[in-house]
C-alpha cells in the first residue's frame, strides 16, 4: 500500500474484512480484503483502531480520533481533508468536494483522488456520491458502501 515501513493486522466485524497498516504509530492504510483470520496480539495503536471501528459499526461512533499518516499529493490530501469534513449521515457530491477545496472545475481530479484514498471509512470516501445522488465507485464495492451510508442514516436518526 504505501513505501513507508508498516506494521499491518487484520480486522473483522461480521462479513466485513481489513488489514490496516500503521506508519510511525500512525494508521497509513484499511484494505478490504475477502477473508482473513483477526490478528490476535496487536500493537496499542493498532487495538485503538480496532476499537474505534468496533464502535462505529455499534453505532456508538460518528467520528474517528485515530492518528492518521497518509501519502499523496497535494491535491490528494486536500481532497482527503474535505472528506473528514463530512458530517456522518450526510453525503456530498464530487462537485461538493470540489468547491470545497477551492477547485470548483476539478471534480473528475476528486474523483481520482478518493479513488486512491487509502484509509477508507475513516476517510469516508463512501459518503461521496454523484450529482444526482447515485452511488458510484467505491473499494469495498457499491453494495458494502450503500451498507455503510444506510448504517451512518439509522444511527443518525437515532439521535
């Protein structure tokens, strides 16, 4: 995933399987992979992760304070950063993040951006969707992304 040193693990919750991968104390990448056995002994930044999602997909978690290293250019993270701007529950188009960075004619550029985000979900390139508010592309595949922004509308009605 990324040219900086890794410690990785896997995670699981259900039929939803990550390796995480963590730079300088730091979670540098998720992957969802199709299957792997959860990582027994993990490190104590990689166990926070792990907990933080678990408490995301309990529903007890609308937003992650994990410390994140994450590689890109400029324009990458810029996208990247709008993106944690996202209020959970809600979704923005391309457009939206677009203008958000200052970029307003660059949507195609943003959508090639959060197509290499690298810490998806935490990063939630999953509430990104196009101007007429259909799902698009997304790593996990478009179905594990309308799983998520139906998770994130249930938990925020709930308020």
């Amino acid at each position: 995933m990324h040219s900086t040193p890794t410690d990785s693990a896997f995670w699981h919750c259900g039929n939803l399987y990550l390796r995480l991968e963590m730079a300088h104390g730091r979670l540098s990448g998720l992957e969802f992979v199709s299957r792997a056995e959860p990582t027994a002994a993990l490190k104590p930044e990689m166990a926070a992760v792990c907990q933080q999602l678990s408490e995301y997909f309990a529903g007890s978690r609308k937003s992650f304070t994990v410390k994140l290293h994450v590689e890109g250019t400029e324009f990458q993270k810029a996208v990247w950063n709008a993106l944690l701007r996202i209020p959970f529950g809600e979704t923005r188009s391309y457009r939206d993040i677009a203008i958000a960075i200052g970029r307003p004619r660059a949507f195609r550029a943003v959508g090639q951006a959060i197509h290499r985000n690298p810490i998806g979900i935490i990063i939630p390139c999953h509430r990104v969707v196009g101007s007429n508010g259909a799902l698009t592309g997304f790593a996990g595949g478009i179905e594990l992304k309308k799983r998520l922004l139906d998770h994130e509308t249930q938990v925020a009605r709930k308020k």
